[in-house]
C-alpha cells in the first residue's frame, strides 16, 4: 500500500512538471525600423503571469502552465498583438492609427503672480475656473505625439486692491480666452489598462469675452466694465505662454493635471511703483474622452 502511495504521489509530481514550459524567451521589434521595443508588456493569457522587455526588447517567461496557448504583447502607441507560444519568439508590432480625437472639460485655478513690496498692494486672490474642448492626438513617432487643441477657458482673479492718499479700490476681472495649445506628448506604459502621459508646449490665447468690476472702497461704489473694448478696457487681448503637465489614460479616458504660465503681461497699463509686472498662471484639472 506504501508503495502504491508512493508511485501515486510521484506520478502527480511529474505531471506537474511535464504540464509546465520550463521558459519562453522572445524578442519584440517594432515593424517599422527594427528597433528594439522597450518597456513593452508580455503577459501569457489566462494566467497572471506577465513581464516587461528590458533595453534589448528581450523578455523571458518561466513556468508556464501547459493550457495556456498564447502570450498578448503590449505596448502604448501600438496595436496590441497575441501570439501563439513557441520556446523560442520573435514579435514586431505595428503603430496604432495616427490620429484620435478628443474632448476635454475641466477645472481649476487661475491668477497673477503678484510680486511686490508694496503694502498699498494687495489681493489678487485665485479665481475658480471651469474649461472645455475639443483637440487630436498624433503619433509621429513610437514613443511622441503631437496633442493640439482649441479650448475655451475662463481665467482671471479677484479683490486685486490698491489703496493710497487718494483713495481704496478692488478689481475683479473675469476674462475669457478662446486658447490653442500645441503640445509633445511622451507616453509609458504602466500596467494592462492604464498609461502615464507627460506633455509641455506653448500655448497662445485671444480674449473673446469677460467683465470686470471697480470697487471704490471709500465712497462705497462700485462700476463694471468690458475687459478687452472700451475705454475702461484694462487687459489686453492677446496672451502667450507655455504648459506643462501630466495625464493618467485608462483606455478611452484620461485624467489630467495641467500648469500654465503665460509670458505676456495681460494688463494694458502698470505701474512699476506697484511692484513686478503680473502675468497670468493656472492649475487645471482636467477630463478627456478619447475617441
């Protein structure tokens, strides 16, 4: 009976060995000029076992299990590829379509960077702001792509005060730019679903809206204005500057944090006296639906 035991339990113990692949071994290229493909992840369907290409595009699996019948290569910017498995693999991989579209909402935090040693210089307090719009994403390469968009956003601050001899006011302005980002894109892939996505670009803005409000703190009036016509007009209508940012993309949707510096001065007219010329900054936050 001991020996029936015996024979029983090394049968079993052969048939899990005999049931494993001892190691698959590969090399992932992409199609188009032969380079290795770094950072693309191996994964054996069916199964949790996974691994990423290191600098030479090679990956190696190990023990995997006699059912499974396939591994699924994938890599940000690609097209995903399953392969049937052999000891030895060789995989190329295609680019995904070049262009895709998006659109885009958010919120956020806008203001001047009021800089001064002024005391008759206050405020300028950050102003909530909310964003939209609609913009592509194009592969030019494996691993960038070019993201312009077209967004309406509404920028601005306010309580911005100045008080002296001859009297206390605050303004608040509340602009809004039609703005045309231009940014690079580089991407990773950081797991089966998800990739991280820095960018950073120029932007350029014209203000096609927006009102601003005059309080006299000491007579306790108060006037509103356009921002970019009229006599009273105080912004001026064109800014520029640069973005930078991060996004997180999970399939069709996409997670953003995006900063923006503007290096044009936004106001007609200031007075040294009252400290450094402001420029206009932003923290959005945003959401992307791709197509």
């Amino acid at each position: 009976m001991k020996k029936l035991f015996a024979l029983l339990f090394i049968s079993m113990i052969s048939g899990m060995i005999m049931a494993q692949i001892p190691e698959v071994s590969g090399t992932i290229v992409f199609k188009k000029d032969g380079q290795p493909v770094v950072g693309a992840l191996v994964s054996v369907l069916g199964t949790d076992i996974s691994t990423i290409t290191d600098v030479d595009g090679r990956f190696i699996l190990k023990e995997i299990p006699e059912k499974a019948q396939r591994i699924r290569v994938k890599y940000i910017g690609m097209q995903p590829k399953d392969v049937k498995i052999r000891p030895i693999m060789n995989v190329t991989l295609d680019l995904e379509k070049k262009l895709a579209f998006f659109i885009q909402a958010g919120v956020g935090v806008s203001g001047y960077n009021l800089e001064n040693n002024n005391e008759d210089i206050y405020g300028g307090n950050n102003h909530l702001y909310i964003q939209g719009g609609v913009g592509l994403n194009y592969n030019f390469s494996t691993y960038f792509s070019l993201q312009p968009s077209v967004n309406v956003v509404a920028k601005g601050c306010k309580n911005m005060g100045r008080r002296g001899s001859d009297g206390q006011g605050e303004i608040t302005v509340d602009p809004v730019y039609l703005e045309i980002p231009v940014l690079i894109a580089d991407r990773f892939i950081i797991s089966d679903f998800g990739r991280l996505i820095f960018n950073a670009g120029p932007y350029a803005a014209i203000g096609i809206a927006g009102k601003g409000k005059y309080t006299d703190e000491w007579e306790g009036t108060s006037m509103k204005f356009d921002l970019f016509s009229g006599d009273e007009a105080v912004l001026k209508r064109f800014d520029a500057g640069v973005q930078a940012g991060f996004a997180y993309e999970i399939k069709h949707i996409g997670f953003s944090y995006t900063f923006g510096y503007g290096l044009l001065k936004p106001f007609k007219e200031w007075n040294k006296e009252w400290g450094a010329t402001p420029h206009n900054i932003s923290h959005n936050f945003g959401l992307k639906y791709i197509f």
